[in-house]
C-alpha cells in the first residue's frame, strides 16, 4: 500500500513512501515524495554517494530524505547497495498499483565529453542493463564497482526494467554522475501522472508486473 497525503499545492493525493531497512550491517531511513520539487536532505556517510542521490532527487523531482550508517570501517558495500534497496521500495511504496503513471521514461544526458543513454519501464518487473564502461577501480575513497550494484539494488526493489548505457565517455566521474542524473530525467518522465489516463494501469492486463 502506498502511504498518501493531501498535497498542499495541488487536490490530488501526494504519493509518499517511507522505508526503514535494519539488518546487521546497515540501518537505513528513506522518505521520499514523487511530486515534489526536488528537496533533498541525504547523509549516507559516503560523501560521493550522498553527491548523486543528490542529483537524482534535483533532476527527477522527488523529494528525498536519506539516513543510513552502515560498517563504513569494512567497506562502502553493504551501505551503499542496501540505500538502493531502500530508495527503490520507497519509490514502489509510493508508486503503488501505479495507476495512470506514463510507465516509461528515457534519457540523454550529455556531460562534456561524456554522453548517457538511460531507458526505463516501470513495470515491475526488475531487470538491470548495464553497459558502463568505468576505467578506474576507485572515485576517491568509493570502489566504482559498487555503483552498478547500486543500481541493481534500486531496479529490483523499484519494480524498474532498467537500461544504463554510456555511449561514450573519458572521465569517469563525468561518466557516473551522466548515469544518476539520466536514471533522474527517465523517473521524472515514468512515474508522471498522464491526464489522459489517470486513473488506469497502463497495460493492457490491467496490472503491472509479469505482465505487458
């Protein structure tokens, strides 16, 4: 069930969605808003991840609020993958049956030398593409790896079929940033209330998920 309030710009019910994820690694808070502004209040404890969710949230215009600490001592692993999971459900939470949602976004997202394609279908049906072709093992102290299993997180637990493409690109913080800020365009377009069609699944089984 989606958790809803009276948006205060507007008649409509706002779609919000809150997430507490424990587990002994991790501890992690995500409220999240999918007709807002683009608010964000995010400390994950990894400053360059705190960077692009930052982005996604400016770019799509969800509103989001992240808390986690998580054994940073061991690795960035555990928390950076379980904040995709937490996002993610947030953002299905809100989504609910996704009723009269456009269901599909797409982007290009050029950042100097770097250029981005990002596809998604909010289908719920997760499944990951990732074609990111990253030449250095680590962005400051954050091993590069992790950002595909930030990804994967965030598909699965969004309901989100998925395509990540950096057509081309050097620099490869130009190149993950071009990626959060196309995943955030595609969003803003996918879960978009159509007012030709608000009040109905968009597919043609009249549910979203295993189905077209």
């Amino acid at each position: 069930m989606s958790k809803q309030n009276i948006n205060k710009n507007s008649d409509q019910l706002a779609r919000l969605g809150a997430v507490t994820r424990q587990t002994r690694e991790t501890e992690i808070l995500v409220e999240v808003n999918l007709d807002g502004t683009g608010i964000y209040d995010i400390e994950t404890g990894i400053g360059f991840l705190d960077h692009m969710l930052e982005q996604l949230s400016r770019h799509s215009l969800i509103d989001l609020k992240v808390r986690a600490s998580g054994d940073l001592h061991i690795d960035f692993h555990h928390t950076t993958e379980d904040s995709g999971y937490a996002v993610g459900e947030a953002i299905s939470q809100a989504l609910g049956e996704r009723r009269g949602i456009r269901r599909y976004g797409f982007a290009l997202v050029p950042m100097d030398e770097t250029l981005t394609r990002v596809a998604l279908d909010a289908s719920n049906r997760p499944y990951l593409v990732w074609k990111v072709p990253i030449s250095r093992p680590k962005l400051g102290d954050m091993d590069t790896e992790l950002f595909q299993e930030w990804f994967k997180a965030f598909a699965q637990a969004a309901g989100l079929t998925l395509h990540v493409e950096t057509i081309y690109g050097e620099n490869n913080h130009h190149m993950i940033e071009s990626c959060y800020k196309g995943l955030a365009r595609s969003l803003r377009d996918a879960v978009e209330i159509d007012p030709r069609r608000a009040d109905s699944i968009p597919s043609t089984k009249g549910i979203l998920g295993g189905s077209l």
